[in-house]
C-alpha cells in the first residue's frame, strides 16, 4: 500500500490555511509550471515560497510554506510555514516520494517512511537494512514515538489522507502536504519533481530533469498524433467481482490518448472511478481493440489475470485475438519511478497497441506496460529422453 484514501475531513479542514488573496503576493515573483496544477512556486530573491492545493483545486490551500537560506526571512506574507533551506531530514508517510527525492540528489535526506516493505530503490533498501533510515509501519499504524524521537525538518503526507496531521503538529513537527497523485496530466505528476527540488535545496536539477522528461513524453505525443491507426482501448480494475474504470480526465486516460489509442470512456468525467455493472463492461468490450489492466502478479502476467477465465468474455473479439496488456506491480515500479518517467511509460502503452506492435511483438525492453502472451500449455506427461546418436 502506498498510500491511505482514509478522510477526516473536519480534522484536516480545520488546520487548512486560508487561500493566499493576490495582494498577498506584492513583491513575489510567480514561477511558471508547465504542467502542474496543484502545486505553485513564488520567488523572490533567494527565498521561496510554495502552495499546495487539495482536492479542490486553486481555490482549497492544503499548505503554504515559506522557504528561506539558513532560515534567514525577510518576512512571511501571511500564514505559513517557515522552513530554512535546504531541508536535511525527512520522514515519508508514502513511499510514493522516495524516487523524486532520489531523482533529484536527495536520497540522503530521508530518515524515516512508512511502508518500508514496499521502497523498490536498493539504495534506500541497505539505509533501511542498516537501521540508517527507519521504518514508521504504515500511515493507519503509524509508529509516532519512533518519529517523533527523529526530529526530522519534514513530515511529507498526503491531504486529507487521514495521516494524523494534526497530532503531528502537535507533537512539534512540520508538516508538509503533498497532492502529486491529483494531477491528471502525466507530466503534472512529474513536473512535482520542482517541488521536491525547492525542498531539498536541488532546484536546478530538477528543473533540468523535468525539461528533459518533457521534450521526450512530448515529441511521443506527436508522433502518435501522426499513426495511421487509433485503436479503441479499455482499462480497468476488478475488485471482489466489481468493476471499474478511470474517468476520462484521469491520468491514464490522457496516457492512453497520448499514447495513440481511443479511450473508450474518455468522454466520462468524474473525481474517481467509474463503476460498471456487467452489461455495460460487457457491451464495452465486445467494442474494443485492446484490453489492458494493472495487477500485482508473482511471475508472468497472462491474459487469465485480467479476465479470471470468466466464460463471459470468451466470445469477445479482443479476447479470442489475445489483444491484452499489463503492468505487473510485482516487477514494475508503476506507483513510484513510472510517475517520473511518463515518456517511457508512453513509449510502452505505444508498443502495446499502437503501430509499432504490430511489426516487433513480444519484445522485452518494455518496464512498465506490455502485450500479454498466450499461457503455455503444459505437457501432459514427461517427455522421454532420447540419446542423441539414435
């Protein structure tokens, strides 16, 4: 688990800052994003200041944080939270965060995470073998005492997560909130590698790496524009017989787009997934050209992981032409690193069911998405050994 979707509204609404007014800002300089939307980046001179906004956009200020060289500021515009720059010691409550802060040179930096079990980085992986960064158990047990004795610069979660923010502040602890996960756009989500860079003192870096991940999800982007075929693509999840599907304002309906293909629901839009009953995903797949799906699989993932060998869907054209593909969260980092290489991502969703596919199947060099093969068929009994010279 990366990350608790447990809400305690009034709890953490209560301890939300007022939303900046402009008049707030005279003297600060607003730092353009590209992408992002959740997060805004105002300069003046050395010092920093950041806005993380929740669920509801620009007009709902999860934290307003003021960041100052050597804790030396000038004057706080209104209600913030002052943290002197760099930031050296953090503690995650998602390990969602580990790779932009590895991203961007900061891997030093983190003291603790919670659900440590689940840091797919090998470097993080030894720190935390060797006791050098602890591990917190998880955001809904979280071990607070070991925190607390830490006395880290940052606590990073999540808004409205149900967390604890509040009995972290409490405890004396700074509390900062982070909203990545709300972005649509691939490339929002990446483009919070500039937040973690003003945190951590690594600015230009992570503007350098972000510019760099950009042109190369972009310059996909136009090339799918330019294939002779749009296939039409579903995707979805399925849990205890319920299925549902992401909205078409979601961050893997615009991957699919940009990666060439027509979402089928991509006209749907909604704050989460959409639920189907068995008629609509039914009457939905009889219509498509590829059917993809995330799970967490030991070993390979066939087409049987997707459709369970529900005899339902056998009569469907897309099964009986085995045009499937997957992302194994057992062998692929799709909820931490894939978030900060959107191009790769896209490059893989293009292999699956865009043009390219259909001359070089089964190639390997695809980490995050790929084409599913047929199960082998198992032999029915042991072969015998013939000797060679027979």
């Amino acid at each position: 688990m990366r990350w608790s979707l447990a809400v305690f509204p009034l709890l953490l609404l209560a301890c939300s800052p007022p939303t900046p007014k402009t008049t707030d800002l005279q003297g600060w300089t607003k730092v353009p994003l590209r992408y992002a939307t959740f997060f805004e980046l105002w300069s003046k001179g050395s010092e920093r200041l950041v806005l993380v906004h929740g669920h509801g956009g620009v007009a709902d200020t999860a934290g307003v944080y003021h960041l100052s060289p050597n804790g030396a500021f000038a004057g706080t515009p209104f209600t913030a939270l002052r943290l002197s720059l760099p930031v050296d010691r953090i503690a995650l409550l998602s390990t969602t965060h580990v790779p932009y802060l590895a991203a961007v040179g900061a891997r030093s930096t983190m003291v603790a995470t919670a659900f440590a079990g689940e840091v797919r980085d090998s470097v993080v992986q030894a720190a935390l073998k060797a006791g050098e960064v602890k591990d917190l158990g998880s955001s809904e047990a979280l071990d607070r005492e070991t925190l607390i004795a830490l006395r880290p610069d940052v606590v990073l979660v999540y808004p409205f997560s149900g967390q604890g923010a509040t009995a972290l502040k409490g405890a004396g602890l700074s509390v900062v909130q982070v909203s990545e996960y709300l972005e649509e756009h691939p490339l929002g989500r990446a483009e919070w590698l500039r937040f973690f860079g003003v945190l951590t003192g690594h600015e230009r870096e992570a503007d350098s790496l972000f510019t760099g991940i950009a042109e190369r999800y972009e310059a996909l982007a136009v090339l799918a524009e330019q294939d002779s075929l749009r296939p039409t693509v579903f995707f979805g999840s399925q849990w205890n017989g319920q299925w549902s599907v992401p909205p078409g304002n979601s961050y893997m309906a615009r991957l699919i787009a940009d990666a060439g293909g027509r979402y089928v629901f991509a006209d749907r839009t909604a704050s989460g997934n959409i639920d189907l009953d068995m008629e609509t995903l039914l009457s939905t797949l009889d219509t498509v050209d590829n059917w993809g799906m995330i799970a967490a699989v030991d070993g390979y993932m066939f087409p049987r992981h997707i459709t369970n060998n529900d005899p339902r869907f056998t009569r469907l054209k897309v099964v009986q032409q085995f045009h499937f593909f997957g992302g194994n969260t057992r062998t692929a980092d799709l909820f931490g690193q894939a978030l900060l290489e959107p191009d790769r991502v896209l490059r893989d969703l293009r292999y699956c069911f865009g043009d390219a596919y259909r001359w070089k199947p089964w190639e390997d060099d695809h980490p995050y998405f790929t084409p599913l093969r047929p199960e082998p068929v198992s032999m029915p009994y042991e072969p015998e050994e013939v000797p060679l010279d027979q």
